[in-house]
C-alpha cells in the first residue's frame, strides 16, 4: 500500500462532501439565523441563497407503499463565485461540498472551510449535540482507453477490487457489468461504505449539480467512499475542536482505502504523465 500523500495535476476526484448532523437547532430556523451560521464561511463562499429542502417518507398501505411528504425544511445555501464550494445550512445540519477542481490537500481545502461551517453553527447552538459526521470522497477514473473487459481495469484500479472478473477467460468469458459494496467497522464507532464499478456516461455528478463536468459520455471507473462516524448514545455534545477532529478521524481511512484501491499505473496518469 501506497502511504505517502500527494496531490495530483490531474486526481480523479469528482466530489467531496462533509455532513454534520446535530439536534434540531430552532435558532437556524430562521433565515436571520442562518445567515449569520454562514457569516463564518464567507472568504470561501460569499454569495448566498435561501432553498427549500423536501424530505419525503414511505408508510405502508393495502396497496403497497405510498409516498407521504413528510416536511419542508427552510435552508440557506453559500457558494463561492466559481461555484465549485458550496456551504448548505438547515436547522438540523450543516454540509460542506467541494468539486476536485478546488480540494487540494484535506487541511489546506475541504477542513478550513468545515470549520469555519461548523464554527458558525457553533456560535448560533453555543456547543451542537452531533448526531452523525460523514466524510463522502466520488471519484471517477478515466483511462485513454477504456476496457470493454473489467478484469482489464487492472491496469489502474486495484485487482483485490475487482474480485472474480477473470474467472472466465479460460471459456472466453468477458465480465462486462459488475457493482461492488465493502462495509466496514472501526474502532471509535466509525463506519466506512465503499461503493465501486464501472460507469459509462458524463460522469456520476449530474447536470443539475454545480459540479458537473460537461463532456461526451464514456466509460469510468467510479470510487464512491462514505466514511461517517455516529455518537455511540446516538448524539453527542462536541466542541468545534473535538468535532474537527472526528473528521481528522474519518479521513485517515478514505486516503488509506484511495491509496489501496488504484495502481502505480493510475497515479502516472493522475500526474499528468500519461493522457487520459
């Protein structure tokens, strides 16, 4: 396994996105009150917008299930001009996404912004009660060539990933589809979910998203990380600096996973020494 940190010219990654969920807060119930939970972050996002966020809920019925709006939650969003940071508050959370284009080494990008997020939530909730921290890395991995058999992808992603792709050969068989999920448990009631697979088309980040690359579709190998960390009563009242370091917790395992999961080959092409 590769340990070493680097950043790369040309790194595959698509998005990444800090959570934090804490006990409803009803002084971010307002927009006043929001808007001065994100004066925190304004050197990194200054312009800002109100939303509305649906949540829907299934309940059972005779007929099979039917969906039920269970609220409309008020929140306000801050981005950066380029719209490649975004900052989203409601009185129940606070998320932090950055497209690859503006993360560079965790400390100098992503955790500056998270926080100052989580400062300014702090100054609005005095101390939060957090009920979950996640840490979600997208990668998509394109290669000048793309394979049509995934057990060729080895060349860059890691062959422990992609398992039983050649059982085949000796019958001319070609693995043409797969999709893959790892979960894992660590210590300090930390979890990681790796979800991974080939994908064709524009990329994993929609159009609708701000961080959408437009381009011709093609296909990708997509890394999609989740790490998170739950209070082990559920909830758990953190200061700024013991809540930052739960995400200095849950990076540790998303470089570790990257480093493992592709190939020397991979990290030339992410130098820029090869052309994808």
């Amino acid at each position: 396994m590769v340990t070493s940190r680097e950043v790369f010219s040309s790194a595959p990654l698509a998005m990444v996105v800090a959570e934090t969920r804490f006990s409803y807060s009803p002084r971010l119930a307002s927009e006043e009150g929001m808007a001065q939970a994100l004066a925190q972050v304004e050197r990194f996002a200054p312009v800002r917008e109100a939303f509305k966020q649906e949540s829907v809920e299934l309940q059972p019925g005779a007929d099979g299930p039917s969906a039920l709006t269970a609220q409309v939650t008020n929140g306000m969003l801050a981005r950066s001009l380029d719209l490649q940071t975004t900052v989203a508050v409601t009185p129940q959370s606070i998320t932090v996404a950055m497209s690859g284009t503006a993360y560079s080494m965790f400390e100098d990008s992503l955790r500056l912004v998270v926080e100052a997020a989580c400062a300014g939530v702090a100054d609005m909730t005095e101390t939060p009660i957090v009920t979950r921290a996640g840490l979600r890395y997208l990668d998509e991995v394109r290669v000048p060539e793309p394979p049509s058999d995934i057990a060729e992808w080895s060349r860059w992603i890691s062959p422990e990933l992609l398992g039983a792709a050649g059982y085949l050969r000796d019958v001319s068989g070609v693995a043409q589809g797969m999709r893959s999920t790892w979960h894992y448990s660590l210590p300090g009631d930390r979890q990681v979910v790796l979800n991974y697979g080939p994908f064709y088309g524009v990329g994993v980040v929609g159009p609708e998203h701000p961080f959408h690359k437009p381009g011709p579709s093609s296909l990708m190998f997509v890394l999609d990380l989740d790490c998170s960390w739950t209070p082990p009563l559920g909830a758990a009242q953190l200061t700024v600096p013991e809540l930052l370091a739960r995400y200095d917790e849950l990076h540790s395992p998303a470089k570790a996973v990257f480093a493992a999961a592709v190939t020397d080959e991979a990290r030339s092409l992410f130098r820029g020494e090869t052309q994808p």
